[in-house]
C-alpha cells in the first residue's frame, strides 16, 4: 500500500483512500469541505480520485510495494486478471443472439428471390460490359421472371436487344412493363434508342420499296441514313451497302459496286449471297476490261458462294437463280441487269 501527505493539513492517509486537487493529494475531511468553499469563492472544483496502483481494483488485496498492471486504465492482480478476460456471457445475452440469428437466417430464407434476381443482374451487366449483348439479355430476362416489376431489368434488357440489333427483342422487354419511371435516366437513354431504331426502320421498309421500284439511288441514301440512326443494327449496315453496290451497278459504276459488295461481305463473310455480290461485281469488272485476274477472282467467289448455299434450300435456289448470270457474264464479257437477262433468256415454262 502506499501513502501520501494531504496537501491541505499535512495527515499521512493511504493514498487509495485520497483525492487529487489539481494534482495534489487531499484527505477525505479536507475534500469534503472544499465544495462550501469553492461555492463561496466563485471557484469551480477539478476534484478527483486517486488511484493506487497497489491494490488490486478488483479483489481489494494489497500487495505492498509491488506496483500491479493495468487493466481498463485500472490495477489487476494476477489472480483476478483471468476472469476479466474470459468472462462467461450472461444467459439472456446468450438467448438473445439466439434469437437474432434465427432472425436473420428467416430473413434471407425469405429474401432468397431477391438475392437470385440480384445475382442476374450482376451477370448481365458484366456481359453488358463485354459486349455480349445476347448473353446479357438473358440474365435480365432470368431477373424479371423472378421479379417481373424491376424496371431496370426491363430496361437493361431492351437496351441489351437495341445493342445487338435486334429492336423486336427489345420491344419484348417493353411490353413486360405498363409503367415507367420517366424520370429515370436509363428510361430516357433506352427511350432515345426506341426511337431512333424505329425511324430506321421505317426508312429501311420505304428503302426496300423503293429499290423495288427502280429507284435504286434513293432507296441506297434513305438505306444508309437508316444504318446511321442505328449503328446497332448489322442488319442494315450490310442493306446498306448491298443497296448502295446496286446502285452503282445501275449507274455502270463497277468500281464502286465493287467496293460496297466487298465491304458489305466484310461483316459477313458466310453468307453465301454477299460472296456472289462480289463475284458479280468482279464479272462486270472482267467484262468491261477483260483483265482475266478479275475472271479468276470472280470464279472463286462463285466458287465460294455456291459452297455456303448448301446449308439452306432458300440459299441453294437463290444460287441457281442468280449464278446463270454471273457466268453468262463472265462467258459474253456483256453486262445484263436480271430483267434484261430475263427477257432474253426467259426461264423454261414462262410466256414471252
């Protein structure tokens, strides 16, 4: 135990058993007069306990001048120290855990739907970040059928379709929702595609109509500003330039078709009528020059084309219709648009 002198009236106490007035030590009598005086002086008492490192806080016992260490800021003796530390937890604490983990364990039993829906949207956004549009457009698919009223998976789902080109997809994913949050900036973003592709559209029909009628220069620049409000669409970028190839072939610009059927094939090499654009476009090129490299060229592609057209009875009649053309071309070096061939060549069984 230790002991100190009262800064006051000078007893000799142990220091457990004093106060610190502004650091010194004070006996208990002295402190117990000090708030009267303070009051009466206009003071304000800094008055605090003092503690001896001695004794232990806990059981009481002194240990003489050994000085204890401190747990929590206060002295523990080796014998108590223990039990601070591995103090059991009181029953109702121990119950009450209990029930909060069954709590829990109900709650995401419970939220297991959502927690699915989540894990789809998750998926569909990182494909989204690759560019897998298809892909991502299915995990938003897998999330509405689990929660068919979240507007951003109906959103990102059509904006997965518009992306891949395929604005029937996305108007899909429209329908599934009556109600939209207009405020909402994906709702603005995937609204702006909705109706840029359905301009496109529209332009692209009246494109086709008009090529049918002839009109191949306007049907080529009404197909190509249809591909520019909706670079999305391989679809149309590839209409594009088969558009535009013909109507350099009307125009007897072979070089441009040329180069528009070859950039058209660039997008998609297996099809089997884009190869024999180009091989079309090499005969008219043989025919006007008579270099034969353009003949060769032109033989492979057919060549090419005829070997794609297997795959479907829709291609293999195509190639039978188009491929007498091609060859009538390279044999005569004579360029003959299909009605002229036609009236000249008319098919077996049709009147002249």
């Amino acid at each position: 135990m230790r002991k100190a002198t009262c800064s006051v009236c000078g007893s000799e106490q142990p220091s457990g058993e004093m106060f610190a007035l502004d650091g010194k030590p004070i006996c208990a009598p002295c402190a117990e007069k000090l708030p009267a005086e303070t009051k009466a002086a206009g003071e304000k008492l800094q008055l605090g306990r003092i503690m001896d490192p001695t004794i232990c806080s806990v059981c009481a016992t002194d240990h003489g001048d050994t000085q204890l260490p401190l747990i929590g800021g206060k002295p523990v003796c080796d014998s108590c120290a223990p039990g601070l530390y591995h103090r059991p937890f009181p029953l109702w604490l121990k119950a009450g855990l209990a029930v909060l983990l069954l709590l829990l364990g109900w709650s995401l039993w419970r939220s297991r739907h959502y927690f699915a829906a989540e894990r789809h949207m998750v998926r569909g956004e990182r494909a989204m970040d690759r560019h897998d549009y298809t892909r991502a457009a299915n995990e938003f698919q897998q999330a509405l059928l689990i929660l068919p009223d979240t507007q951003k998976a109906a959103l990102l789902g059509a904006k997965a379709r518009f992306m891949a080109g395929d604005p029937d997809g996305a108007v899909r994913f429209f329908s599934q929702r009556s109600h939209w949050d207009h405020a909402d900036a994906l709702y603005k973003e995937v609204n702006g595609m909705f109706k840029s592709s359905v301009n496109a559209v529209r332009k692209a029909r009246r494109a086709v109509t008009l090529d049918g009628q002839g009109q191949y220069d306007e049907a080529a620049r009404l197909m190509t500003e249809a591909a520019k409000e909706y670079p999305q669409a391989l679809n149309l970028a590839i209409a594009s330039q088969v558009f535009n190839s013909r109507a350099a072939f009307y125009r007897k610009d072979y070089d441009a078709s040329l180069a528009f059927a070859q950039a058209a094939l660039d997008k998609s090499p297996g099809d089997p009528n884009l190869n024999a654009s180009v091989a079309a476009a090499l005969a008219c090129k043989y025919a006007l020059t008579g270099d034969a490299k353009f003949r060769d060229q032109a033989e492979q592609m057919l060549a090419k084309a005829q070997t794609l057209a297997q795959a479907s009875p829709d291609d293999r009649a195509a190639f039978e219709d188009y491929s007498v053309r091609i060859r009538y071309r390279l044999q005569s070096r004579e360029v003959l648009d299909k009605d002229e061939y036609d009236r000249r060549f008319p098919p077996k069984g049709a009147k002249r």
